[in-house]
C-alpha cells in the first residue's frame, strides 16, 4: 500500500474517532448539566413550600396568641420532634438564600 494513502486513512480515522469522542463528551455534559438545572429547579421549589409552611406556622401562632394569650409554637414542634421528626433547619429561605449567593 502506498505510504501516502496509508496515512490518508490513518488521518481520516483519527479525525471520525475525534469526532465520535468530542460528541460523547457533549452529550454527557449536557445530560450533567440538564440534571443539575433540573435539581436546583427541585431545591428552588421545595425551599419556596418551606417559606409557605413557615408563614402558615406563623400565623397559625399569632390566632393561638390573640385567643389563648399563647403562641404554642415551641410547644408544638417539640410534641413534633419527640414523635420522632427531625428538621435540620439547614433550608429556611434565609439560609438558602445566603448559601446560593456564595455560590
């Protein structure tokens, strides 16, 4: 075979080859990056229905407080915790917020 077609084939491979692996690697990078959106959309979401919950917490404390003269608050989520229920406290909306602008 002659030497210049020889390398003619060997350059048009490692060209198809360079070309299949630089796709692959696009498409694992893009998978990567759809599931990390997607995540941080879940995260957003549930950090949006903790505000919620903490305000409806909140207000539920201040009836307590205009009808009994007692929030209950600490009451309640101590009852809450010696059933077994844990909250890290880790995702209030202030924290996050404070988190996500480090990052």
């Amino acid at each position: 075979m002659d030497p210049q077609v020889s390398a003619a084939i060997i350059t048009a491979v490692g060209s198809v080859l360079a070309a299949v692996i630089a796709a692959v690697a696009a498409i694992f990078v893009g998978r990567v990056f759809l599931s990390r959106e997607k995540l941080k959309s879940q995260l957003d979401a549930a950090v949006a229905d903790i505000a919620f919950l903490l305000k409806v917490e909140e207000r539920h404390c201040e009836l307590h407080q205009d009808s009994s003269g007692q929030s209950n608050k600490q009451r309640v989520r101590d009852h809450v915790q010696s059933a077994g229920n844990k909250w890290s406290g880790r995702f209030t909306p202030g924290r996050y917020r404070s988190n996500s602008n480090a990052v």
